[in-house]
C-alpha cells in the first residue's frame, strides 16, 4: 500500500485535525508522515529570484514545522517536514512529485 503520505500543513488550528487523522492511520499504516508547509508571503515567494532573508513568517513556519514533526516523532511516528516558498499550488504538486517519485 501506501509507504509515504503527503501532509500539507497550513499553520492554522485546522491542522490538529488533520494530524490526529494521520496519527490514527499511522498506526494501522505505519507509513512515513511527509509534513509540507507552503510559505506564501511576498517574501516568500521572492526568496530565491531576489535573494532575501528569511522572514519573519518563513522563520515561524519553519519553527512551527519542526514542533510539529518533532511531536510527532516523540510519539513514535517516522516523519520528516519539508518547508516550501512560493505559491501554495504549485510547490504541492513539485513535493507530491518528489515523494511518489522516490516511493516508487
């Protein structure tokens, strides 16, 4: 069946939700959790074209990310995050490419 599951978090109180889901499913599962946050402020977005700084939105998602896995992994669930910059849409469908990529 499915060896990783694509998790895309939004910083928002939705997201607890959304991980007792997938804590549930781990354990009948046991399939990596792949937790992805899009930042999508105009920082964000131009961080690489125009060589910025973090942020400080980049810098909470980032903080708030690995909170996240870290939870996560303290309760037994192999997770790994990845923080993406850019547009919502499109950095979803380049994470999803790379993990059904390596999956197969």
């Amino acid at each position: 069946m499915y060896q990783r599951i694509l998790v895309t978090l939004d910083h928002s109180a939705a997201d607890e939700a959304i991980l007792a889901h997938m804590e549930q499913l781990y354990q009948h599962l046991h399939n990596e959790l792949i937790l992805l946050h899009v930042a999508d402020g105009w920082a964000a977005r131009y961080y690489n074209d125009l060589q910025l700084k973090e942020s400080e939105e980049v810098k909470e998602d980032r903080a708030y990310l690995a909170a996240v896995e870290k939870r996560l992994q303290t309760k037994g669930i192999k997770t790994t995050s990845h923080l993406a910059m850019g547009d919502p849409a499109d950095e979803i469908i380049r994470a999803f490419s790379r993990v059904t990529t390596v999956a197969r």
